[in-house]
C-alpha cells in the first residue's frame, strides 16, 4: 500500500506535468488547426464532433476520396437541369 505523503508527492508530480504539457500546448497553439479547452466536457464533446464534422467534408479530402455524386457520372446542370456527358 502507498503511503499517504507519496501519493500527495506522486499527485503534484503529475500535475505539475499536466501544467508544463498545458503550457507548452499553449504556447504552440497557434500552429493547431483547432483549439479545444476541456473545462466543460460537455462542450468539449461537441467542440470535437464539430471537428470531425468539418474534416470530413473538407473539399481536400472529398477529391481524394472522390465525390461519389460527381466521380460516379460525368453530369453537369445546364439551365435548370441534368444533362449527361457534361453538354
């Protein structure tokens, strides 16, 4: 069993690298794309999911997936309406 003082010690130990890691996460944040803060974890869940959301609709990563709706045909609209083979 751990001893009460050296689990206190092992406690401020941890959290003293939690504060550097904070710290140095801080001072690079402006290179992030995204920033979350997880002081409400609530928020910070859908902070993420907003995240994800907007990565998966990227235009960069729809090209190199291919856009189903436009690689599976060549249409184009054309006053109003579908036509095929682009004309």
């Amino acid at each position: 069993m751990i001893s009460e003082p050296l689990r206190r010690r092992a406690s401020e130990y941890y959290r003293l690298k939690d504060y550097k890691n904070a710290a140095r996460e801080i001072a690079h944040a402006a290179s992030y794309d995204y920033f979350v803060v997880n002081a409400d974890i609530d928020e910070a869940v859908d902070q993420v999911l907003s995240v994800l959301h907007a990565e998966r609709q990227r235009v960069s990563r729809l090209k190199e997936g291919g856009i189903p709706m436009l690689s599976e045909r060549n249409e184009t609209v054309a006053g109003g309406r579908r036509t095929e083979g682009g004309g």
